[in-house]
C-alpha cells in the first residue's frame, strides 16, 4: 500500500501544503545497491578520546572505505590519530578551524577511553561543532567499552553507560536528515572483531537501525581473505516463512551475499515459495512448523539432502489480535506455539543431531510488540518478548560450541500485514520514529545478514531493533 504521506512529497503543492502545515518531510533513505564498491563514500570525521583503544581497528576499517579523512584540531593532545593513520599509510586531513563549515557523511568517535563522567567534555567537544552539519543519510557511530567488562571500574562504568542516553539523543535529532547514531560496545579483548559493526552501521545497509546498541565480545578471528560482498559464499541458510514480506527479502538477501538458501513455509505457501526459491537459486521445504512432528522431519531433511546448515533464520510469524478478555485459547495457543515454541523445538532438534555447523549463525526475528507492548496483542507481544529472550539466555551455552545467536525487532515495516492496517493508524505508525517512515523488508534482511555473517563471531545475545527508532519501547 502507498504511503498516502510520502506521495504528497513528490509535488510542489504537496511540499507546500505540509510545509503550511508545519508537518515533517521524510528524507529519502539511501540503501545499498550492488553497484556500490565501498561501504562507505564522502569525507567522514574520525575522533578519540584520550586513552581509547579501538582508534587502530577504526582507521584499518576505514582505510577500506572510499572516503576522505578527516580529524579536528581540537582533540586532547594525547590522541595521536595523525600519527597513527601515517603509520597504517593513509591520509588523514585537519579539518582546522572550518571544520563546522564541512558537510560529513559520516562521524565517528571512539569513546574507550572516557574512564570518568568529567572525560565526557571530549565528546561534546567533537560533536557540537559539527552535529547540523551532516549529510543527507549520514551515519553516526560512537565506540565505547561494554560496562559489564568494567565492573571493577564503577567510575568507568558509568561514564560508558551515559553513552546509550547521548546516542539515542543524538538519533533523535538527526532522524529528520535522515541521518542515524548507533552505539558499538566492545572490550579490550575484541577490539578487532568490530570491524563487521562498523562497515554494517556506517553503511547504507543500515539505512532504517536508528539509535541502536551492539555488543561485541569474544569470537572467532575474522576470516581470511574475506569477501565483503559476497561474505556468506560457500554457506547454507534455512528461512522460515520465505514466501513473501520479509521472508522473502531475507532469502533474497542472504543469496544476493553469496549463499545458497532454502525456503521454508507451510504447503499452502508452496506456489510463492518456489517463485521465491527459483528466483535465487534455492531451495524449498514445504512444512508446517506448529506440528509436534516438523522440527525432527526438518533437521532429518537438513542433514540428509543438504548435509547439514550454516545459518537458520526464524522468521515464520503469525498474529491473532484480540484484546486478552475477548480472546479465544486457540488464538493464544497458535501465536505462542508457532512464535516462540517452534522455534525452541527447531533449535533443540538441530543442535541435538548436529545438523547446524560449526561457526553457526541462529537469527531471530521478534518484534517491537514484544518490547514496548500493544493494545490486542497479549499473545503476540509475549512471544516476540519470548524471543528476545530466548537469544539471551542461549547465548552463552552456544557461545562454547562456537555458535552466536542474535535477534532483529522489526518495527513498522511496509508489508502486506501493515498495508491491512486503516489508513489513519497506518499513517500514524509511519510517522512515530525518528526517520517519520516505514521501514522497508530488505531492512530486516539486511541486518540479519550482519548478524549471519562470518565476521559477526564476536557478536551474540543482542537484538536490534529495525524500526527507525521508534518513539515507542526502550
């Protein structure tokens, strides 16, 4: 369905009216297309605070990037980024005075080293000279230490806890732009493995993951000789739910990123499963997932005809809105069997006869219902609030067989399911996040092909939010 609101932008009397109105204008979002060599284009500004530790891994990742460097002349005269991008052989410019003149397409500051709330200066220092002058679609990513890794330093903590307040500020007062800050925490010890966080976030994959928060913590050394545009070539992916909406742009996401995919969905499903499956040179399950039977006959199908799966993507979702007083038990029983059981049932019947390979990837799909609620939906928020924490309680144990397990929450997503919705709350729900838009499917898929990717080792237990930052939920 059309965003009533959004056509109105493409005509002078549409732009005049909404401008009369004082209503917001959307920006248009920049997404990835394959066309694109680098993850990341234009003149980016790179900071750091005093004492910080991933400023190496940060100018390595964008010394890969086509863009221009830049670093402003009033950083702590304890910061060396000049002398450390000579080192690594790549340009980095003094913005000089005229810094807050530039336009960026992306600012960057590494925050490690604020060990003190009163350290925190250096942060406004960077970013107020130069926050309203971003680009169209600008990304901005702060780097800061997990404050579970500083629990012996509680001044540490805190100040490394102030920064999910300052980004998720931040992304609401660029969104207008649209423009995004998200937040990347890490340790000392996985300070390589955040390269896959930053090419995602700074990237146009990223375009609709507003105001969001990214654990990175031990995994495996990144890949040798890693193929970023192609970084699942070689693997295999299972995604429930694959005829249509966001099922389907994941599997088309996943294919177009290097691996062969199969499409599951109910046999009711199978006419647009095998368009979907055709499409991108994969292959279809036809099965019901509520049946007690489906998690064994899936694992047994896995291992027998495609020996075995590298990442697993539950996607398959149902609703069954009623307020909780008028709700059927059928209706309960449905949403939370095919939400959240069947995932555990798939899981435990996978891991059981060894099907899912080592370095394995399990992505889930919940929802913002189930972090912020909604009004009819008792049975759906709680199984998408399920999921959230079934990632967080699976997390360490898969971490001992090398196997990371992340979640994505999508928002308002335009899909069949949304476009059902009248057309006043339709309207509504577009506008009530930072970016004023509906996000589209291949969001979700993007960031689910961030968390199945090789590089991704080091990152398990999160969930991030697709929504745009949305006004609502945490």
């Amino acid at each position: 369905m059309a965003d009533v609101y959004e056509s109105l932008l493409g005509n002078s009397l549409g732009r005049s009216l909404l401008s009369t109105l004082n209503l917001p204008v959307p920006a248009v979002l920049e997404r990835y297309s394959p066309e694109q060599s680098h993850f990341l284009s234009g003149k980016v500004l790179v900071g750091a605070a005093s004492g910080s530790v991933l400023s190496e891994t940060l100018l390595n990742t964008l010394k890969q990037a086509s863009a221009s460097l830049w670093t402003p002349s009033n950083l702590s005269e304890n910061v060396n980024l000049e002398q450390l991008a000579l080192k690594l052989g790549m340009p980095l410019q003094s913005a000089g005075e005229g810094q807050a003149e530039q336009r960026y397409k992306a600012v960057v500051f590494d925050a490690t080293g604020i060990s003190r709330s009163e350290q925190a200066r250096e942060l406004y220092d960077f970013l107020h000279p130069v926050i309203r002058n971003l680009e169209s679609s600008a990304r901005v990513v702060i780097l800061g230490l997990a404050p579970d890794s500083l629990k012996s330093q509680p001044r540490a903590r805190l100040a490394q806890f102030g920064l999910e307040g300052l980004v998720r500020s931040i992304a609401k007062e660029v969104g207008k732009r649209g423009a995004t800050c998200n937040l990347i925490y890490t340790t000392k010890a996985a300070a390589k493995l955040t390269e896959s966080a930053l090419r995602f976030f700074l990237s146009p994959r990223s375009a609709f993951v507003d105001g969001q928060i990214v654990t990175v913590g031990k995994g495996a050394a990144l890949p040798e000789n890693l193929d970023w545009n192609a970084p699942l070539k070689g693997k295999t992916a299972l995604v429930t739910g694959a005829s249509r909406g966001i099922g389907e742009a994941i599997a088309k996401t996943l294919a177009r990123d290097g691996a062969k995919v199969i499409c599951l969905d109910i046999p009711q499903a199978q006419d647009a499963l095998k368009q979907v499956a055709a499409a991108i040179g994969g292959e279809t399950l036809e099965m019901d997932i509520s049946t007690p039977e489906a998690a064994g006959q899936i694992a047994e199908a896995l291992k027998t005809r495609f020996d075995g799966i590298d990442i697993v993507v539950h996607n398959a979702g149902i609703t069954r809105d009623k307020t909780l007083g008028g709700m059927p038990a059928h209706y309960w029983e449905q949403v939370v069997n095919i939400n959240l059981s069947a995932i555990e049932r798939i899981n435990d019947a996978l891991l059981a006869s060894a099907v899912l390979n080592e370095q394995g990837r399990i992505v889930c799909v919940s929802s913002m219902s189930g972090i912020a609620g909604n009004f009819g939906q008792t049975n759906y928020a709680y199984s998408k609030s399920g999921v959230i924490g079934l990632v967080q309680a699976w997390a360490p144990e898969l971490a001992q067989k090398q196997i990371t397990i992340n979640a994505v929450a999508p928002g308002f997503i335009e899909t069949q399911m949304t476009a059902a919705i009248p057309l006043a709350t339709r309207e509504i729900g577009r506008r009530l996040n930072s970016l004023k838009q509906g996000g589209q499917p291949v969001d979700v898929a993007e960031a689910i092909a961030f968390f199945a990717s090789p590089a991704s080792s080091g990152i398990t237990g999160n969930t991030i939010r697709v929504c745009g930052q949305n006004l609502l939920g945490a």
